[in-house]
C-alpha cells in the first residue's frame, strides 16, 4: 500500500502527500455512499415501527436511494467533464451529508423519503467518479494497485454494510444509521476541497435530452426489479419494462447524434472495454443474488437469528480485503484480463460451493465457500475494473467511470430482481435462487475466458 504514495521522477499524477490526501478522500466518500444501502435495509423493519408506516412502505427508503442514484449515475459523470471531478464529487459529498443529516431528524416518512433522494443524488456524484479520480490522482503505473483499492472499498462496503448496520442497531435507534454520515462528510468535504486536483475543462454543452433518457432507463428498469420484488402485477412490471427499452433505445440513438454526448460511442469501440463492462454487470449480478438470498438461507432455512446472519458474512468482506490489493498490485505487471479470469473462477467454486452445501443446512459448511467467494471476487473485481479504466484515453474517465458505476447497479439490481422472481415461483427456494447466481457467474466467466483472445486496446 505504501507504493502507492512512493514519488517516483517522471511520475503524472498528484504529489505523494496531495496523493494520499486526495486517495483518502474518495475512499472515505466511496465507503459511505455504498455502506448506506446495506446498513439502511437491516434498519427498515425499526423505521417501520418508530414511523408508524407498514413494511412495504418503508421498503420505499431503500428504493428512492437506489433509483435517484442510478437514474444520476451517466449524468454527473459527463456533468464533470464541463464543471470538473473536484466540483461534482465535492458537491456529492455536500448532497449526501446534508441528505443524511436531514433523514436523521426527519419526523415522517414524507420528509425522510424527499431527504433520502437527496442521498441518492449525492451518492451518484460520488459513484460516478470515484474510479475516474484514480485515474488523475495516480500515475499510470499504479492505477491497478489504485483501482483495486476502489474496488476493494466497494466490495467491502456491499458485503459489510448488513454487519455495520446491526451493530448501530444494537446499541442506538435507526436515526443514528444518517447521524453517523455527517461527521464523516464534514471531514471528507474538507479534504476534498483541499486535496482534489484542480483541471482544465472541456469545451462542449452537457446533453440534455440523453441524460433525461438515460435517466428514465435507469429509474424505468430498477423500479420494475422493485415492483416485480415486491408483487406488483405482470402488466405493471412489463409496463415499466417496456416504457425503459424505449428510453434506452431512444438513449442509444442520441449518443449517436449528439454533438456532446452522455456517453461517447466511441467508448465501445475498444473490445476489451466492452467485454469487461459486460463481465461487470454479470459478476454484480451474481454477488447482488447471493447478498439477497443469503439471509434468507441463514434466518429462515438454517434459523439464525439477524446479528448471527451479520456475523455470517464477515468472511466474505475479510476475505476481499486480503486479494483486493494483491489483485490490484498484480494487475499492474501481469494481463488483467488473466487474472479476472481466474479470479471469477475462484468465485464460481465459492458460490457452486454455496449453493451444494445449502442444502444441508449447517451453517459450518458455509464458511468456506464464503472465503472463497470474496477471495475470487477481490481477484476478478480489481483487475477488471483497471482494464475498464486503463482501456480508454484518460480525456474519457469520468465518462469509462459512470459506465462501470451504472453497471454495477444494473447488475445488483437484476440479481434482486432473479432472486424475487425464483422466490416466487411455485417450484423456487433459496438454494434454487443460489444456483441461479451460479449459473449467471459461469456466464460471466465464460465471457471473461473468451476476452483473452481479444486485442489489447491502445490507449493515448
């Protein structure tokens, strides 16, 4: 970790100490924003209580997060290359604190929702940049060893957020779930003003109408995963299905026109960008699978009680912590592509491995297929997400970045969107919903196998 800050002559990038400062930053920023999903859905049935509202209610504090940020995700990431990264992730620091200092005191669920938006707005800001500000505060050299601690802050933050957030609840009431944000924001609003790097911006107006269709894909997809989760009629569900095809089918035709647009086709025209962007979106929706079906193994098959069911997934995170930076710092010599690869084969032993021993209800069996789940993922998700950033000019990050952020939420969401489906159906179970998550990460690694054949893309 400490080469990370190690000056060397020649080096682009920020100065060691600005580095450090700048990499502690996004990290602290990074780490909030996905925590609060996690920690916020194990508090949902304590604010349906204090709040006086039903448990289908309450689900909407989750759910409006989740659709602002994502519908936010392509928009604030183009939004940064006319006004700056400083501007934008400063600013989403500033949402997201004053969001969560807001849902703290809010009496009703009316102003909590309306205050949870706010969060999600603030939460795509960051998302969206994060792994773009990496690619400005490192030199070249480093950038796997960087991604991968991105990558490990997310990872970890999606596994650990249930275990943080029956901890608070364990020893305060759910609006200390927001309180506990706001000192943190201060501090990173702070640093980041300090730290970030000042750049020139580019010429060009921020387009429009595809961040409005790119808005309403978004929303449009994860509200149907959400209805369809929740039991909503089919005719909804396809409804909104089909209003988000014609937004994205209206999307994709104006980045095609646009003279600024949302997201440059030409993006895509690297192969290897491509095919690690929808490895992304597979392997998310594999882990997003698991994260939902999990406590449902753990509390209603195997009778765990919640705080055991958070205890369960400590492997998992621990497990990303060790082979999130050795993945990363081994990215930056070997293909990272190879290591992907065998990184997703690692994983899909882990959840094969899950899945088998489901079945016999003993909570022991489960602990190292766990371990072996979060060690293959921290060795796919760091080199993966560096192919993702170093496969395009440096002029297009923020834009690679918002791709990579958007995603990895289509693919949580879809994952909650298989697990509520297998759940429903007359034949479905939880280790029916494991084995489906399966079947989606060996798709996921057949994909990332066949990648290897393709060119490395040229960067400039």
């Amino acid at each position: 970790m400490s080469q990370l800050f190690k000056e060397v002559p020649g080096d682009e990038g920020l100065p060691g100490p600005q580095r450090r400062l700048a990499a502690l930053v996004v990290v602290l920023a990074t780490l909030m924003a996905v925590l609060d999903l996690g920690i916020v859905n194990i508090a949902l049935p304590s604010m349906a209580g204090a709040l006086g509202v039903s448990a289908s209610q309450a689900v909407w504090v989750a759910t409006v997060y989740q659709l602002v940020c994502a519908a936010a995700l392509l928009c604030f990431a183009a939004l940064s290359r006319v006004l700056g990264h400083r501007r934008i992730f400063a600013a989403g620091i500033l949402l997201f604190s004053l969001g969560s200092l807001g849902a703290a005191l809010s009496l009703g669920l009316e102003s909590l929702l309306a205050f949870r938006a706010i969060q999600g707005l603030g939460a795509a800001a960051i998302l969206s940049l994060g792994p773009s500000l990496y690619r400005v505060i490192f030199p070249r050299r480093l950038l796997g060893r960087a991604i991968g601690l991105n990558a490990m802050v997310v990872a970890v933050g999606l596994a650990s957020g249930p275990s943080l957030g029956g901890l608070v609840l364990a020893i305060a009431s759910w609006p200390w779930v927001f309180a506990l944000n706001v000192p943190t924001g201060i501090v990173a609003l702070w640093l980041a003003w300090r730290a970030l790097p000042r750049e020139s911006l580019c010429r060009g107006h921020f387009d429009w109408p595809g961040a409005l269709f790119s808005a309403s894909m978004m929303a449009g997809f994860l509200l149907a995963v959400e209805r369809l989760g929740h039991g909503e009629s089919l005719g909804i569900v396809i409804g909104l299905s089909v209003a988000s095809l014609v937004a994205a089918g209206l999307f994709i035709r104006r980045q095609a026109r646009a003279p600024s647009p949302l997201v440059p086709p030409s993006l895509f025209a690297a192969p290897r960008f491509t095919s690690a962007s929808v490895v992304t979106a597979l392997a998310f929706t594999g882990q997003g699978a698991v994260f939902v079906a999990l406590p449902f193994l753990y509390q209603s098959v195997m009778g765990a009680t919640p705080l055991q069911a958070a205890l369960l997934f400590t492997p998992w995170p621990l497990a990303l912590l060790l082979s999130g930076p050795v993945a990363g710092r081994l990215a930056d010599g070997l293909d990272p592509a190879r290591l992907s690869a065998g990184g997703l084969a690692l994983f899909l032993v882990g959840m094969a491995s899950l899945a088998w021993l489901s079945m016999t209800k003993q909570v022991a069996y489960l602990v190292v297929p766990s371990l072996l789940c979060g060690l293959g993922y921290g060795f796919f998700q760091a080199p993966n997400n560096r192919e993702i950033m170093g496969s395009v000019p440096l002029a297009m990050s923020a834009n690679a970045s918002g791709v990579l952020a958007a995603v990895r939420t289509f693919g949580q969401c879809l994952g909650t969107a298989l697990v509520a489906l297998m759940m429903a159906l007359p034949f479905g179970s939880v280790q029916g919903a494991l084995w489906l998550a399966t079947a989606v990460a060996l798709v996921a690694w057949g994909i990332s196998v066949r990648r290897l054949s393709l060119p490395v893309d040229s960067v400039a």
